[in-house]
C-alpha cells in the first residue's frame, strides 16, 4: 500500500501543479489580449496543461480510491476531505470551462477575478493536508 500512496502524492502533485499555473496562465491572456499582443501560444499552452492535469487528476483520484478501499478508512475526517476532494474537482472543471472560453477568444472575467480564481484552489488544499496528515476526528 505504500507503492500505491506513493503514486497517489505523485499524482496529486503534479494535478495541484497543474491547478495553481493554469489559472495564471489565464490572467496572462486576459491581460495580454486588453494589451493587444499575441496570446495564441497561451492558448496552446493552456490546452496542453489543462489535458496533463486532467490525467494526472485522474490518476489521484484512482489512486485515492485504492487507498480508501484498502484501508477501509471512513472516520469522519475522510469524509470531509473527500467533500473538499470534490470542490477540488469543480475547481477543476471550472478551469475546463474558462479553458473553453479561451479558445474561443470569448471574454473572461477580469484579470483580478482570475487572480482571485488562482487562490481559491490553496483554501480547498490546505484542509485537505490538514485533515490527511492531522485526522482530528
């Protein structure tokens, strides 16, 4: 089971990588298009991310299913942080939809509601971390 968490941290890593850059990705868009410069290569960058994130997300995921079926774990802090696991994953899927928006040269919100966007994933990690490594019930 070690193997397996090992390859769950590894996983969730590099999604959180992915998570904390792609939103920046977006404000560097968003500023350079009000800019009139050329953000094509964000673009591309974006889409590139945006489907590395999606496997490594769902190689955690997958991994942490393992480790929760394999240890039989259901105390109550398990699942909270598996409620906070899923505003991850709407996290996620949000990033999806700006992506879409992106592509589409359609408007985004503003390069200060993006960087907002950008910091709402750490207030969904930090208490996953906390209740992982603490389990205070």
């Amino acid at each position: 089971m070690l193997w397996i968490k090992a390859l769950h941290l590894i996983a969730v890593t590099a999604w959180l990588a992915g998570l904390f850059y792609l939103p920046r990705i977006f404000v560097h868009y968003a500023e350079g298009r009000a800019a009139g410069e050329d953000v094509r290569r964000l673009v591309v960058m974006a889409r590139k991310l945006f489907a590395f994130m999606s496997v490594m997300a769902l190689f955690a995921l997958l991994f942490g299913l393992w480790l929760w079926l394999g240890f039989h774990d259901s105390g109550r802090w398990l699942m909270l942080k598996l409620v906070f696991v899923l505003g991850l994953v709407a996290y996620h899927l949000a990033c999806r939809l700006l992506l879409r928006r992106l592509q589409h040269a359609a408007p985004l919100p503003s390069p200060f509601a993006l960087r907002l966007f950008n910091e709402a994933a750490l207030l969904l990690v930090v208490p996953i971390i906390l209740l992982a490594v603490v389990k205070p019930f």
